[in-house]
C-alpha cells in the first residue's frame, strides 16, 4: 500500500462528542451508540476489473449494530444477512442543477439487501457538528429512477447521518448551498502525505481532502502507481472550511510547486485530487511544515519531518549494483 501522511481533525474527539446528536433530543442509548465503539465487521472484498472499481460483501451474523471496518457504512439489521456494496460517485449521478444545490457531505453508496431486515443505515459524513452548525441543511440524497431525492436523516450524530427504514439504492450525505457560490460548513478533513521513492532526492505530494474514504481510496490508488510511501503524521487542529485557501510553508529551505496556496473543496473520486509537490534536497535535518488559513492567517496543522521518516536515496555505487 501507498504511504501517505494521514491527519485527521482533532475536532472529531472530544468537541464533537460533547454534541453527538443534532436535531432530536440525546437519549443515553443512543449516546452510547455514538460513544462506544460499535460492532466491526471486516467485509469480503471483491475487485471488478471491468467496471474499475471495489465491491464489498458484510455478513452480518444477527441482530445488532454493526459497522463495515473499511467504509464506516453501519447498519441495524433484524436479523442474519448479507450486504453488497460498493462506492459510487457523486458527479456521475447529481445533475447539473442539484450541484448546484448541494455538495456532497460524505461518499456515495451503492447498496444491495434483501428487503424488509434493515431498520437503519448510518451514512458516513465529514460534518463537524461541534459549535452552532445548522443541520437543517444536511440530507440525505436517494435515487430513483434517475432522479435524486432529499431526505431529511432521521437523526444526525457524529459521524454518521441515520435514515430508518431505508430503501436501498444509491445513499449519501449532502449539504444544502444557501447561495448558489456558498457551500461553506466545518468540515473534518485529511492531509495526505506521499513521498515518491523513484524521484530525485526527497519529493513529497500533500493532498488537503475532507474526510471521504472514498477519496482517500483513489489517491492512494494513484499514488501506488506512482511508487509512493506513506508517512503517518499528526492530525490539524480544526475543522476546515470549503471555499477557504491554505497556504503550504516550511521552517527550511524546500521548493514548493504549483504554489504554496492550496483550496480546499471536494473533487469527486474520478477526479484528479488537488496537491502541491515538495521537494527537499538535504533531509538530514528536521523540518517544520506549517498550514495556515491563507484569508484569517490562523495555523490549522503543522508537523514535523525527520530523517528517519522519509527512504534517503541510495548512494550512486549502491544503486548501480542493484544492492
């Protein structure tokens, strides 16, 4: 597997915990669920290689609450069953004017079981709820016919929107635009380091992506094609905001192209994901890397990198004997 520097908010422990519930009052069962770990299922994987794309396969052993390892997708089910799902995409299945409309929340899913044996589904979602955050906004969209439909959830919870007796298709979280160029909410986010093992000296890749698996499914997937390595790192300290600038800066001497300004939005999986490229000629030393909010100039994530979390190049004699 790619490496990649993976950071999530800080915003997702304690904060959001302290508001586990929008919208319906906070029963102790119910915070238990949100609390608590629930039930995890490691689900059969299956690759389509003519569609391009990974399916997956939960048997969930009888009644309960359980939630697939891999995606955070959970249900509640009655009862012994099997689920296939898989990833879909949002730009593939939202019309023009919905996106208008909307911007997803969370990823899409494509979803099979029986009917009448799930009670709930819990929908993966990267809204901070933390702080005075209008979830009349969020929804959850489905799909017939074509068409996409908003429902309100019937209960939003850290993490995850829950839609009761759910019919399946296509499932995912969005956000309501209140003006047509405006999408902005707290969003839990991920920065996602890769460094390059075949290029020159030490050259890194830093990706800025809410915090969709799906997303961070398809870099990854890229970045292995590219021969990259993961370097774990700490997570920003706040959520961040769509439509907001963050600006890419070191403690040392490193080049940094495009440029060092990178938006933060949600690009669909199937799109190439927005990064800025580092590269470093000398890492014996530790360097300081700093992410500020290039409007408000607040840092929201800095971390450190060492010697020992990069592959140095191998000297040249090393490398032309294949040692």
């Amino acid at each position: 597997m790619p490496s990649c520097i993976m950071l999530r908010c800080k915003s997702q422990h304690a904060s959001c915990k302290q508001h586990p519930v929008r919208n319906t009052p906070c029963s102790p069962k119910l915070a238990a669920l949100v609390l608590q770990d629930l039930p995890k299922v490691m689900p059969e994987t299956i690759q389509d290689v003519s569609k391009n794309c990974i399916t997956y396969r939960a048997h969930l052993p009888g009644a309960g609450v359980f939630q697939c390892s891999i995606t955070g997708l959970s249900f509640e089910v009655k009862s012994a069953v099997t689920i296939t799902y898989r990833y879909a995409t949002w730009t593939r299945h939202l019309s023009e004017a919905d996106q208008d409309m909307w911007v997803p929340a969370g990823p899409l899913f494509h979803i099979e079981v029986q009917p009448e044996v799930v009670q709930a589904v819990h929908l993966p979602h990267f809204i901070c709820l933390a702080g005075d955050v209008d979830t009349s906004l969020c929804a959850i969209a489905q799909f017939k016919s074509g068409k996409m439909t908003p429902e309100r959830p019937t209960r939003l919870i850290a993490f995850s929107a829950v839609l009761e007796n759910p019919s399946f298709s296509l499932l995912g979280v969005l956000w309501r635009k209140l003006h047509s160029t405006s999408n902005s909410f707290p969003v839990h986010s991920l920065v996602l380091i890769f460094q390059q093992l075949s290029a020159a000296n030490t050259t890194l890749h830093l990706y800025l992506i809410p915090d969709d698996n799906s997303v961070k499914q398809a870099i990854e997937k890229q970045e292995m094609n590219w021969n990259s390595k993961l370097i774990p790192k700490p997570p920003p300290f706040d959520p961040l905001f769509f439509g907001s600038t963050y600006r890419v800066t070191s403690t040392r001497s490193v080049v940094i192209t495009p440029k060092e300004h990178l938006p933060f939005c949600y690009k669909s999986p199937e799109e190439q994901q927005l990064f800025v490229e580092i590269y470093i000629r000398n890492t014996a030393e530790e360097i300081g890397f700093l992410m500020t909010d290039a409007g408000k100039g607040t840092v929201v994530w800095r971390a450190s990198l060492r010697s020992g979390d990069v592959n140095l190049p191998a000297p040249v004699s090393q490398t032309l004997s294949g040692q």
